[in-house]
C-alpha cells in the first residue's frame, strides 16, 4: 500500500510540474521590433511639366547704314540698345536619375515683354549735299517670344535638391520697326531666328510630386538684317543687329510617377 502511495504521489507530482511549465511557456511575452517609419526618396526618373516667370535682360548690338541709289555710303553708324523686360511660359521634359546623376531634357516656349530703342539723326555736311536737312532716324526692336529645346545634367547635392547644366537649340522672333524722317514713316520687318543657350540652375522637390527652380540662360539668337528703300529718295537705311539675351526666371513642375518608399 505504502509503495501505491509513493507511486501516484510521484505521478501527480510529475503532472503538475509538466502543466505549470506548459502554462509558464504560454504566458511568456513575445517581444516584437516596433515599426519604424521609412521616408519616402524622391525619384527624379519621369516626364514633367511646368510653368515660370521672369525677367530679360536682351541686347541688340546694331550697325545701321545709309546709302545712296550709286551705293556711296551716306552714313553708318554702331550702338547697343536693351531689350529688356518680363518673361514666362511653360516648360515640358523629362529625367532619368541614376544613382546621384541626372540626365534628361527639356522644351519650353516664352511670351516676353522684352523691347528696346536707339536713335540717331543723318547729317549732311558740303555744299552739294543732297539732304537739305538734318534726318533722325528711331530703330526701336521687341523680342516677341522665343523657345529652347535643351539637354540637362545634374548631380544630386541631396535626395532632394539637383544642381545642373543645360545647353542647345534656342528660337526666336524679333520684330523691327525703324521710323525715318521729321515727318516719321516707319518701316516694319519681323524675323524669326534660330540660335543657341546656355545655362545653370537649381531645382528641389518641395513635396509631393512637386519640385520648384531658379534658372540662368544666355540665348544668342544670331543677327536680324534688312533694307529700306527712304521713299521719296532712292536712299536705302539697312540695319544688322545681332540679338542676345540673359534671363532668370524662377518655375515649378510636377512630375508623374511620385517618390518611391525606400525598402533596406
């Protein structure tokens, strides 16, 4: 009897050591990383479009002339005149990012306020001097609008700011009215030149799918040139002007796609 005691206090024993480890391993805490918040990185890859604003500081760098109907140079006579004013329009493009190098490229299409003049009077000195009297002569010149199609390279100074160049094709219309005479007549010509530009700017995303910038370009437009006949003498005012141009325009783009979640 004595050892049937012994032995179910044994087994009993056995049994509830085995539950209370059993309930041990099931109210034991499981511990867990807490969740932790992943910024989203911008991801520059993808087309954009945009819009900007700024101002123009244009030159026209002349040389008018003034001869007679046997081609003797009556006058000739070199300036510089501003053709300054505000700009804006649009922009449409697009990048691919790798690594922290940008390339990519750009278009964008400008109405300007851009105008500027320059005088001058034709003055006859000898006795056989066909004009009698002194003629001024008033070259006033617009820029009208003007667009470029350029490449871009940039490096990332962070995820989120891009340093870059640009350069390539610039286009243009100029238009000139040059007004002759005490009794003025003006005579009118429009030109539409193709150039070149080159510049530098910064751009950083602001949020969202939105990124703003500051852009420097120099355009160089080529030389706008014409001839008119100074009715009612046969003389003939012609003019070269080479048209240059610095503009800072300030500009936002929103670009499709959005940021990418970084995954480590």
């Amino acid at each position: 009897m004595k050892r049937l005691l012994i032995g179910i206090s044994t087994a009993a024993s056995l049994l509830a050591t085995g539950a209370f480890a059993a309930d041990l391993a099931v109210k034991q805490p499981v511990y867990t990383k807490a969740p932790v918040y992943v910024e989203p990185v911008f991801d520059w890859t993808g087309f954009y479009v945009g819009g900007n604003v700024g101002y123009s500081w244009g030159r026209s760098s002349d040389t008018s002339t003034l001869t007679n109907a046997a081609g003797t140079v009556l006058l000739t006579t070199s300036d510089k005149s501003n053709l300054d004013g505000v700009v804006g329009g649009g922009q449409i493009g697009y990048n691919w990012q790798m690594q922290n190098w940008l390339f990519g490229f750009e278009a964008d299409i400008q109405g300007t306020g851009e105008k500027g003049s320059r005088a001058f009077t034709y003055a006859p000195v000898g006795f056989f001097a066909a004009v009698p009297a002194p003629t001024p002569f008033v070259l006033e010149q617009k820029i009208e609008w003007f667009g470029t199609v350029r490449g871009r390279v940039g490096v990332l100074a962070t995820p989120k700011v891009l340093l870059y160049a640009t350069g390539g094709l610039a286009y243009g219309e100029v238009q000139s009215n040059e007004t002759i005479g005490v009794t003025p007549v003006t005579f009118s010509n429009s030109d539409t030149r193709v150039g070149w530009t080159v510049g530098a700017g910064i751009e950083g995303a602001i949020g969202g799918n939105w990124t703003a910038k500051l852009e420097y370009l120099y355009v160089d437009l080529g030389t706008v040139n014409n001839t008119f006949t100074v009715s009612p003498s046969t003389n003939l005012s012609s003019y070269s002007s080479h048209i240059t141009d610095n503009i800072l325009r300030a500009g936002v783009n929103y670009k499709f796609g959005g940021p990418v979640v970084a995954r480590y």
